[in-house]
C-alpha cells in the first residue's frame, strides 16, 4: 500500500512538474480578433465589384466591343479606368492609325506586330494606337475591336481626330 501512496505521489508530482514545464515552454500567442459577419460580407461584395467590373472603350460616343489582352498593361489601364472615366485626345497618323497620349507610363511587352484595323496597342509605354488599317511596329497588345469590320474602323477612325474614353463598368 505504501508503494502504491509513493507511485502515486510521484506520479502527481511529475504531471505537476510537466505542466508546468509545458506552461512556461509555450509560447504566449495573441489573439487576432476574429472577422465579424459584417466584414466578411463587406470583404466579399468588393471583391464580387471588381471581378465583374469591365473596361468599356468608347470612340467619342460610340462603343466599340473590345477584346482585352491578358496582361500588366491592360491592368494598369484599368487601373488608370477605374476611378472615374479615362479620356485620350488621339490625333490621325499615317493614314491607318490614330494615337493619344496617355500622360504616364504604363508596364510594357512590346513584340513586332504587324497589326489589322481594330487593334489597341501601347506605343513607347505611354501612347495608346488604335488602327483602321494596318501597320508593323513593335508593340505590346492592349485588345482588339470584336467583330467590327475594317470599313467600320475605318469610318470610326478615319475622318478626323477622336476622342477615346475608357470606362471602367
């Protein structure tokens, strides 16, 4: 009976013991509040606003249906887009094209393209070229006019300079 007092004394003694270890042993962590409801719906309506928020590109007042490319210049144009309505002052240019200044630099990839009436592209990171005919330059690929025929480019574009206006819808 007294070896079986002693073991088990020893034994409580020992889970003290370790208890106590494992209590100074662990490192303290703070608590990170936990999200309410309200801001992870708050969370989930903005992300669900950008998702299927599109850029819509409009040749002074008529909207032209774009295909955007997948890539960082397309972004930061919406980027550029997104807070109010982006307007470029383009000019004619050799007969098959129209540029505007965009006022700042944007990310770049320009490749030699030879382009087709209704393509967008960004010239030296900075200028915006929309054609109603065709040209080879190197370029990086900002989208293309969808299903708009060369003739339609060609009246959108090719009777004076134009105003371009890129919404963020």
């Amino acid at each position: 009976m007294m070896k079986t007092t002693r073991r088990l004394a020893a034994l409580a003694a020992g889970l003290i013991l370790l208890s106590g270890t494992a209590a100074c042993a662990a490192p303290e962590q703070a608590e990170t509040p936990e999200p309410t409801p309200e801001t992870k719906q708050e969370e989930e309506i903005q992300e669900e606003e950008h998702m299927e928020k599109t850029m819509h590109l409009y040749i002074n007042e008529t909207e032209l249906p774009v295909i955007w490319e997948d890539n960082q210049s397309v972004q930061a144009l919406t980027e550029l887009a997104a807070s109010e309505p982006l307007h470029v002052n383009m000019s004619m240019y050799g007969g098959f094209e129209q540029v505007g200044s965009l006022g700042r630099d944007l990310p770049r990839s320009d490749r030699q393209t030879v382009t087709q009436a209704g393509d967008i592209v960004l010239y030296s990171g900075n200028q915006v070229v929309i054609f109603y005919g065709s040209n080879s330059w190197a370029y990086t690929r900002l989208g293309k006019a969808d299903g708009v025929s060369a003739s339609r480019m060609r009246e959108l574009l090719g009777n004076g300079d134009v105003t371009l206006t890129f919404v963020l819808e």
